[in-house]
C-alpha cells in the first residue's frame, strides 16, 4: 500500500500492511474452518512505534467479525517483575466470568495448581514446582480453547512480559499441533537477555516464519501526510516528513497531529519546522511538552506511570497525594495531550472486560517509558514506597507490593525484609521461584538485622532448591557460615545443602559437610540423623564404599529397633548396603521390613517429608526391587509419584519418581510400561539440567529397557542423543552404569569398547568389597563375551556368579547365573542347566528374565513347546527381540521336535 489509503476504520500505523493482514486473515480462515484444525502462532517482531498494536488491534477486529472469542494481554516494562502478570491479564476475565465451581470443573485436576498462578484460587501453604504450574498452565488453556472455539490469543510486548508468563508461552506454543487457536505474538528485537530470551527464541522457532515489520517507504509516508493534512501537501513537505520520522509510523502519526494543533501549513516553506515538531512528541521533547502542562499534571503522570498497569483517578490521586477534583483535571489535561487515554471498548471476552470504570492507560508504551525514565530518581524512588504502602494498606498481600519495594533504596528496614520474605513465600507459593528469590536478593541488600541475615539467606538457598542446586549451595553455604542460624533450622539446612551437592554431582564435598556438623553434636537424635545422612550420601557413591565402612554402618544399624526415624533411616541404609554388596536377601528384606510401620512408611519419613529427602526411600524402593520384592518397590514408587503430582513438584523429583518407576517396571517385564515412564523421566530430566544424577538414572534406565526390548538401535541412538558414555557422575546410578553402556557396546558390534567397560565394573565391585550379581550383572555379561577369546576366564566368571547369586539367595539372582552357565556350554549339560534356570525364573517375579530362559530352554532342547511358551512371555513382556528370536527358530525349523 503506498498511495493508497487504508480503510477509514483501520489505523493510520497499517500504511503497507498489506501482507501482514493477509497472513492474519489466511491464519483466521484456518481457525474459522474446522475445529479439528491444528493451531498456529504468528510472531509480530519490529522496533518500537512501527504499528505491531495497530496490527493487533486489526487483528482482533477481523477476528470478532468472524465471531472469534478474542483474549489479549500486553506487557509493561514497569511490571516485569510481577510473577504471571501478562498470563493473568489474558485468562482471569474468562475465568471470572466463570462460577467458581463451573473453573474447577474447566480445569479439573489443574484447578488447585493453576488456580494460585492465575489468581482465581487460594495458593497452598508449600512451595510449588514452576514447571507444575507451567503445565497446569498449558492445561489450562488447552481445555479453556476447546470450550470456547474459535480462540485468538494475542499478546502485546511479549518483550516485556514476565518470566512465568514467558516459560507458559514457550511451553504452549509447542503444545500447538492438535489444539485450534491462533496466537499472535507482538515484541521487539532484542530488549531481553538470558531465560526470556530463550523463551522467546523458543516461541518464534515454533510459529511460522517471523514477520519483521519495515518502516513506511517515502511514497507510504506523502500518503499518510496527505490524508491527514489534505491533498494540497507538497512533495517537499511529505519528503521532510518521511526524512524526520524515518517512516516510523507512530512517530509519523504524533508529527502530523502536531502540525495540525500548530495550524502549519503543509508547504516546502514550512518544513523547516518539522525537526522541532518531532522533537516536542518524543524523549526529552515529550517531557518537556508535559512539564508545559503544569507541576500537577506532571505528577500525575509520574504517579500513572509507577502504577503502570490499573491506573485510576483515585489510585493515582492517593499516590500523587492530589485532591481528586484536581487529579481529574489532570487527567482531562493528559488526555487532551495525547498522554493518556481510555482503554479501546472491546468485546466481552477480551481482557479489557474487566477493566475498572475510568482507567486509563498511555497512549503508546514510548508514552510510558519516557515518563517513567523522567522522573527524578529521589521521587521515584519515594513514589515506589508510597505505592507499596497504598498496596499494604488495601490489603492486596505482600507480593503485589513487591514490585514497588524492590525499587526502594536500601536504609536498613526491619518491616522492609519481612514484607520481603512475606512476598517471597508467596511468590513460592504459586510456582514464582524466580520472583521470591528475586524478593530475598533484595532484603539481603537492606541488610537485615545480623540475627535475621543467615535466615534470609538459608531461605533464598531453599527457594531454588528444585530448580538451580547450585545457586542453592552458595547460599546455604553463606548462611551456615554466619551467626543466626541455630537448633533444627542449622541442621536442616546442612541436610539441604548436602542435598543440593549431592544433585550438583558433588558428592565427596557433601558427605564432608554433614561429617563436620555431625562432629559438633554430642549422641543423641541430632548426631544420629547427621550420622545417617552421611552414610546416606556415601551409599550413593558408588566409587568409593569401602568394607570398612559397611562395617561400621552394620555395628551402627545392630544397635537400632527402628523406634524413631532415624534409627528407621540407619536401618534403610543398612538394607540398602547389604543388597548392593550381594549379602542375604533375605536379611536385606528384614532390615527393610523393620524400617517401615505397620507396611507403611513412617510419619516424618514420607515423599515430601523435608527432613529426610526423597534419596532414603529410594534406596529402600531399590533395596526391595533387586531382592524379588517388585510388588513393594512398584508400590513405594506409584505413590512417590502420586505424591509429587499431588504436591505439585515437576522437577528432579518427579523425574527420579518416575525413573525408579520405570525400573520397578523394567524389573517387572513391564517393558512397554517401563519405556514410556522413563521417557517421562527424562523429559523432566531435561528441564533440571543434563549431567546431573537424575538425568544419569533416566537415560541408563531407558537404555537398558530398550536393549531387553530388542531394540538396539533406538538404544544406541538415545546414548548418542542424550551423551551416556563416560566420564560418569560419582553417585551410583541403577541400573548400574557401566554394565549397561558395557551391553550397549557388544549389542553394537564394539566388543572391545564393551569388554573394558565391564571390567571397568568389576574393578569398581572389588573395591567395595563384593556385588549384588542382579544389580551390577558385570561377570554374567562378560563370560558371555569371552566366551570365545578366554573360555576359562569366562567359565571362571560364570563359576564366580553363581556362588554370588546363591549367597544372595533370590530366585532372579540364581536363575540369572544359571542362564549364564548354560550359556558357555554345549549338548546335555546346556540343556540341564537352561532348564534349572527356566525353574527358578519361573518362580521369580521378573518375567523378562523368565520368558529370555523359555526361549534359551526351548533352542537348547529343540522343543516347539517351550519355544512358544517363551515366545507368549515375550509378546506379554513387549521383547520384541526375543520375539523375533523365538519365531525365526520356530519358522525355520532347524533341529526342533
């Protein structure tokens, strides 16, 4: 569009907006068409005053012609600190023209999660994982889309948005395939670093190609002159038009409304004073023309512009500290200016619904920002507080008055950190980590008072917790190491901070640090339970236990009945020591069995129970799945998984719930059951961080699964993809590591690689004194594989393997050997011993194992009979390679009867 001029209803800022609103309207066409149509998502990106609003604003206009439902939203540079600000402004008026039971029964089981994010629902008392509020988030929208179909979503400065709403955004625009909704994107280049940058990059990759939008040609700009000022406007003037506003739009729009208030006449003559026009619409001309409407409209323009967002006469009257006849005087002054104006009427459905009658906001966020960036620093600074204050006094909570006191100077405030703190937990309240840590960054600045410093610090390690273990060692460290923090808060945060170490895959420095704050307490519960998270953390390095400390945790462990929790941990602990150093299975279940109360886990010993952590019941849940107790195992790790779905904990937690899962299922011959749980772990592994131990157990794990699936390629493609290959972490990892990647590699044709990675694992057991030979099934795989070069190494290995499985004594354990040994023989004896095997795998409850020994019998025995019942077992387990085996002998027919 050059000379031409856009429809009298569309906005000035749409000159040569042609392509633009034909990408929209084909977009709408889509959505219109059928509501089984994939969504899309258009991105609007250019410098500021180059029309993005304006196209949004024609965007909705089509769209509510076409009797689209339209929800929009917009960004403040001002409110980026506000947690869910933009996702609140485009949902809550849908949500509030909702009955509250009709919400909960829209969002389902999401209600209790999204609910506190969106502000519709009351926040819970514990902190909440950001990434369970992100996909209650997602699933919020989705189902709310559905009902209301067809759904445009439009989001204005996305550049500006916060960060909850942008890590919502980015999640929801991949989700996108098979939901029908348009969104439109609006936001400028740059402008943001860091996570929002990544969300936004994340939101452009998964929509159509982004439009970056031009400024007006010299033929666009005459055109827009001559519609404004008349079609007597000379070519001079309209050339000094496009030269003096380089055809930005917006600014081109403000300079011709003030040619036109100045009466100047659109001649070559005249263009002489366009430069000092445009100067007076924007930066410092722009604050200069409002201190020309007087000291009080100014104020009340500073006052609207530290609001930013739900600006009223009253509001701004109480924080300008004007009478309200006045503010509205001013508000009529500001108006006139083209400063402030009333929000556009839209339709029911969009955001502005739920706009408070007589709120106004800036005519563009330029508007905004100049009259923001003028105000003296002292007054701003003042204003901030005196906002906070009117915030407090109506009682709209601690963390709407945040964004304000985070702008106040430093001075020593005791009521100042409280309200801080008070923001922070709320903030964690609703899924908002970043924002509360944000909140204690800043009392920490105060400072507080010397008695309360380690405290704020001890709670800023505990709010990032689930989501950045090393930012939470730094300030937990800080935090012990100063006067304040005493009794059962001091020892907590030892066991946090050991915690996160153990999750920043620094393991030897979090054993030492619970060893020093054991050795300050004298015996008793406090040095018991230090003494059990030691032996804890060393348990799980799997490098480095020694027989000596077995011992001593066995001396330890006699002593205890299982009367308290941490006499129950010792207990675990020891469980879990003897399970992974082979020793009876049945002492193994004894030991675990007395830690439990009546079957069940103890109070204070739960899933989210702060005081023990999630490891010590992971390790009972292993001690009982590798001693034959898979019903327990599968049981303790459903509910770990219930109760972090429940508590709202969609990091590392869920991840590892999900993982042991997966192994319990793995175990179990579930495959199918086991593969899609540990994909599930490893997605939430991604989020946290890969290298991390979590994400160690989900890709080992889900190697594993498809190696007995058969698999191998998808296998060796997911080792590749997600790095399983040395250097590994210091914790130890089930299944374990190296036994794995060393099966990995033989299954792949790289026998040597496979061979040394299972020595590699034979070194590691004769350093810890002896092996579980199911959980670390490093001799059984090599004598399989030096069965040809080293037939007596093998045989010896074999030999080895048995009499650990019968010290062991569980029917997975012998069976699993005596698989092996038929393995390395031939003729009668093959037989013999396969159909040993197949009799204690049939007892055992692991069916894979099981139904690998029906076939193995089968081929050795050259019966059809049990070649098909291995063949049944294989098809319920989802081995698809022992499948294929079991049916290319039973197809060939070589040698059966």
């Amino acid at each position: 569009m050059t000379e031409g001029r856009p429809p009298a209803a569309a906005s000035a800022s749409l000159w040569e907006r042609d392509a633009e609103i034909a990408t929209v309207a084909q977009a709408l066409d889509l959505l219109c068409a059928d509501q089984s149509s994939a969504g899309s998502l258009l991105v609007l990106r250019g410098e500021a005053g180059l029309g993005k609003t304006a196209l949004l604003a024609e965007t909705r206009r089509i769209a509510e012609r076409r009797g689209c439902a339209v929800w929009s939203a917009r960004g403040a540079e001002t409110l980026r600190s506000v947690p869910f600000n933009v996702v609140r402004q485009l949902l809550q008026p849908a949500l509030l023209s909702l009955l509250p039971e009709e919400a909960r029964e829209y969002l389902g089981d999401w209600y209790d999660i999204a609910g506190p994010a969106l502000g519709i629902a009351d926040p819970q008392e514990a902190s909440v994982d950001p990434q369970y509020v992100c996909d209650g988030l997602v699933a919020a929208v989705r189902r709310l889309a559905r009902r209301e179909w067809p759904l445009v979503l439009l989001i204005d400065d996305a550049h500006w948005a916060d960060q909850e709403t942008l890590r919502w955004l980015a999640a929801f625009a991949e989700r996108l395939d098979d939901l029908s909704v348009l969104v439109v994107v609006a936001r400028r280049p740059g402008e943001v670093s860091g996570d929002s940058a990544r969300h936004l990059d994340a939101v452009a990759a998964a929509g159509r190609p982004v439009t970056s939008l031009r400024a007006l040609t010299p033929e666009a700009a005459a055109g827009l002159t001559r519609a404004t000022l008349g079609r007597h406007a000379d070519d001079a003037f309209c050339r000094e038009v496009w030269a003096v506003t380089a055809g930005n739009p917006y600014e081109t729009v403000e300079l011709l409304a003030k040619v036109q208030d100045s009466e100047v006449q659109p001649v070559e003559a005249r263009a002489g004073e366009l430069r000092a026009l445009n100067r007076a619409a924007r930066g410092g001309g722009l604050v200069d023309r409002l201190k020309g409407l007087g000291l009080e409209a100014t104020q009340f323009a500073w006052a609207a512009a530290i609001l930013g967002t739900g600006i009223t006469v009253d509001m701004v009257a109480r924080l300008a500290t004007m009478d309200e006849a006045v503010a509205r005087h001013c508000a009529d002054l500001l108006c006139t200016a083209r400063i402030l104006t009333e929000p556009e009427p839209v339709g029911t459905q969009g955001a502005g619904a739920e706009r408070e009658e007589g709120e106004l906001e800036f005519v563009h966020p330029l508007i905004a920002s100049a009259v923001y960036h003028s105000i003296p620093s002292g007054v701003c600074t003042a204003m901030h507080g005196v906002a906070a204050q009117i915030i407090t006094e109506l009682g709209r909570g601690a963390a709407q008055a945040a964004r304000h006191l985070l702008k106040v100077h430093p001075d020593g405030d005791e009521e100042l950190v409280e309200q801080l703190r008070e923001a922070a937990r709320e903030h964690l309240a609703v899924g908002a980590p970043d924002a509360a840590r944000t909140c204690l960054e800043r009392a920490l600045r105060e400072p507080p008072l010397p008695e309360v410093h380690a405290h704020v610090l001890y709670e800023l390690g505990c709010a990032t917790l689930l989501t950045a273990p090393a930012v939470t060692i730094d300030h937990l460290q800080f935090a012990l190491g100063m006067p304040g923090l005493d009794g059962e808060r001091r020892v907590d945060a030892v066991v946090r901070l050991s915690q996160a170490l153990l999750h920043n895959d620094q393991l030897e420095e979090a054993v030492r640090t619970v060893e020093a704050e054991a050795a300050r307490h004298e015996p008793g519960p406090v040095k018991l339970r230090l003494q059990a998270v030691q032996f804890m953390w060393e348990g799980i390095h799997g490098e480095t236990v020694s027989p000596a400390r077995s011992r001593r945790l066995a001396e330890l462990a006699a002593t205890c009945t299982g009367r308290d929790n941490a006499e129950r941990a010792l207990l675990i602990l020891r469980g879990f020591d003897a399970m992974t150093h082979g020793e009876s299975a049945d002492e193994v279940l004894e030991l675990c069995d007395r830690a439990l109360v009546n079957g069940r886990l103890a109070p204070g010993l739960g899933w989210t129970d702060p005081e023990w952590g999630m490891e010590l019941l992971m390790m009972l849940g292993s001690s009982y799945a590798y001693a034959d107790r898979l019903d327990r195992a599968e049981s303790l790790f459903a509910e770990a998984l219930r109760v972090y779905t429940g508590a709202g904990w969609r990091g590392g937690h869920l991840s590892l719930a999900n993982a042991f899962l997966g192994l319990a299922y793995r175990r179990q011959g579930r495959l199918r059951d086991a593969e899609s749980t540990l994909r599930e772990a490893l997605v939430l592994a991604e989020r946290v961080g890969r290298r991390l131990p979590l994400y160690w157990s989900a890709t080992c794990g889900l190697v594993d699964t498809l190696l007995a699936r058969g698999r191998t390629d998808e296998a060796w493609s997911i080792a590749e993809q997600y790095g399983f290959a040395p250097p590994y972490p210091s914790t130890i990892v089930l299944p374990d590591i190296r036994c794995v990647r060393g099966r990995l590699l033989l299954a792949v044709g790289r026998t040597e690689e496979g061979v040394h990675e299972l020595e590699a694992a034979e070194k590691t057991a004769a350093s810890r004194g002896g092996h579980n030979p199911v959980l670390s099934p490093w001799s059984v795989d090599l004598a399989k594989a030096l069965a040809d070069q080293d037939p007596a190494r093998a045989a010896q290995l074999a030999a080895d393997a048995r009499r650990q499985a019968e010290r062991f004594g569980t029917d997975t354990a012998i069976g699993e050997a005596l698989r092996c040994a038929a393995a390395l023989e031939t003729g009668g004896r093959a037989v013999q011993l396969a159909a040993q095997a197949v009799t204690y795998l049939e007892a055992s409850p692991c069916q894979y194992e099981h139904a690998a020994a029906r076939v193995e019998y089968g081929i050795a025995a050259r019966s059809v009979t049990e070649l098909n019942r291995g063949l049944d077992l294989a098809r319920a387990c989802g081995a698809e390679g022992l499948v294929a085996q079991a049916r290319e002998v039973l197809e060939t027919g070589r040698g059966l009867r």
